[in-house]
C-alpha cells in the first residue's frame, strides 16, 4: 500500500516536470502561414497560460480582457492547423526575454502566403494548443525555410539539456561531498561521544553495582546465621 | 516594465551569489581533500596541516578560483545572447 503511495507520487512528481518542460522549451513547427490578426481575448482562470502583466503587451491592461496578436498557420499535410498567440514574455517565466511582438507579428505577416504559392516557415514556439482551455502557443520566432521537407535540429535544447544534466549531476556531486566531508565526520564523533558516555556509563553501573552489592553483603552480615 | 527588467536583474544576482558560495565552498572543499589525499600517499616531508594551508592559499591565487566567476558571467550572457536572438536577430 505505501510503496504505491511512494511510487505514485514519483511517477506523479515525474509528469509533472516533463510536461513543465514539455510546455516551457522551444519548439519548432513547419507551417505555411495563412492569417495574422488582433483579438480582444478574455483572459480568467486561464491566466496561468498567458503573458503576466508588466510585460510589453500586458501592462497596458490589468482587467482580464487583453487585445492579443494571433498567427494563423496551417502544417504541410493541407489540413492541420495551429493557432499561435504573439505576446511579449517579459521579464519573468519563461525567460524568453521577448519583447518584438510587434516586429514578429510584421514578419509573420510578410510570410503569409496562398495555398498555390506557399511560403514555408519554421515557427520557434513554446506552449500548447489547448482549446479546452482556450490557451495557445507563443511564437517566439519565424524563418523561412527552403521547403516542408527541410530537417531541423534542435541545438538550442541540445545545449538547455546538456547544462541541465550537468547541473544535477553537479549538485549530486555536491551533497555526496558535503555528506562525506561535513555529515559523516560530525556523526562519527557523535558515536564516539556516545560510545564514551556509554562507557562511562559502564563503568558508573559497575560501580554502583560494587557499592550496592558491598552494601547487600553487609546487610546480609546481619541476616541470622543458620543456627547449629 | 522597465521595473520588472530591474527586479529580475535583482533576484538573478541575489541568486547567483548564493550559488557563487556554494560551489565555492564546494570547490575548496574538494580542493583540501585532494591535498589530504596526496600527503596521506606518502613522498612528501614536512607537517601535514602546514603542507595543506599551503595548497589552500595557492588555490585561493589560482586560475580555478577565479573561474568561479563564470557563474556571474556565462548566465547574464545568456539572457543577454537569448535576448539579442529572440528580439534583433
């Protein structure tokens, strides 16, 4: 029953990161861009997902109704589409450090093309398409690319994993160290102030136990003597 | 906003030095256990506690030590960098 317990929750505390992860890290999409466009977007419990006020496009408005940039693209196939939103990231989570919405949404722009002539972009982005929730991805960047069919690697999460992995094996390292250098030495002396004070201890009772038992003796000196 | 820029350029250093003392303990620590370990092989004549106090200040003059500053340098340069790519590039 508690290893259930215990492997839930890591399983659980496992998701969670990889979908943090998942939704934070940049990917990117091959998209033919087709509209590009503002909406006046309510935003209420779904604020988690949008830009934080104090950012560029943000501080203009603290009620929870925020003019947005859309981009509308449609994937190589002809039929999937993806709707990404355009707002700064500001100076917070993620760092991003976007603050060109308006420059992006221009480039966007230009790119759009026509089904019988299509332009074909990679869309750097981060986020999810969830429409349940009404949230969309931000699009961070956009290239244009020779066709549907070019290969992209992405060096830029290479790296960001790469540091990660480092950074945790680091810390491993770190606490072994701190445990081998600092933990361990100050409980070795603790059981030896243990040991000594159960040796004293020792020898206390066993003192104790002469004076008792030279007292019992004497007490018994008074006992009758079996008589003859 | 320009608020916001200073407050992370705050919490970013407030951060980055508790990391910078960190590793720097860390490092020396590692640093002292390897002169430890290299008295306690032998071929090495004089008091052990001086030939480690020694090694410590020559570490603390060394190239290693002063490269614990890329812990300021190579985060504030990424921002930087990421900033530069995701907004002029």
């Amino acid at each position: 029953m508690w290893r259930y317990i215990k492997w839930g929750f890591r399983i659980f505390v496992l998701l969670f990161v990889a979908a943090f992860l998942h939704y934070t890290m940049p990917q990117r999409d091959i998209v033919q861009i087709i509209n590009t466009y503002n909406k006046v977007t309510p935003i209420g419990s779904n604020w988690m997902f949008y830009s934080i006020e104090d950012t560029g496009t943000g501080a203009e408005t603290t009620n929870t109704t925020r003019d947005i940039r859309y981009i509308d693209a449609v994937f190589p196939d002809g039929k999937t589409v993806m709707v990404y939103r355009n707002e700064d990231t500001g100076w917070f989570w993620p760092p991003y450090f976007k603050w060109d919405s308006s420059s992006l949404q221009a480039e966007a722009t230009n790119y759009k093309s026509d089904k019988t002539n299509p332009t074909w972009v990679a869309v750097t982005h981060y986020g999810w398409r969830l429409p349940i929730f009404s949230i969309f991805p931000n699009a961070v960047g956009v290239t244009e690319i020779a066709g549907p069919d070019v290969r992209l690697i992405p060096w830029v999460n290479i790296v960001i994993f790469a540091f990660m992995a480092f950074v945790i094996f680091m810390i491993w390292r770190m606490l072994a160290q701190f445990r081998e250098r600092m933990v361990d030495p100050a409980l070795d002396r603790m059981n030896e102030t243990l040991d000594a004070v159960d040796r004293e201890a020792d020898y206390a009772k066993a003192q104790a136990r002469g004076v008792w038992g030279r007292f019992m003796a004497w007490i018994g000196s008074w006992k009758s003597k079996p008589r003859r | 906003m320009i608020f916001g820029w200073i407050r992370l350029l705050l919490m970013a250093l407030v951060l980055l030095t508790i990391i910078y003392f960190v590793v720097g303990i860390y490092s020396r620590s590692v640093r002292r256990e390897k002169l430890e370990k290299r008295f306690d092989a032998g071929g090495i004549d004089g008091d052990r506690a001086v030939y480690i106090e020694a090694g410590m200040k020559a570490y603390d003059k060394g190239l290693k030590k002063r490269l614990l500053w890329l812990i300021y340098i190579l985060p504030l340069t990424a921002m930087a960098v990421t900033a530069y790519l995701v907004n002029l590039h």
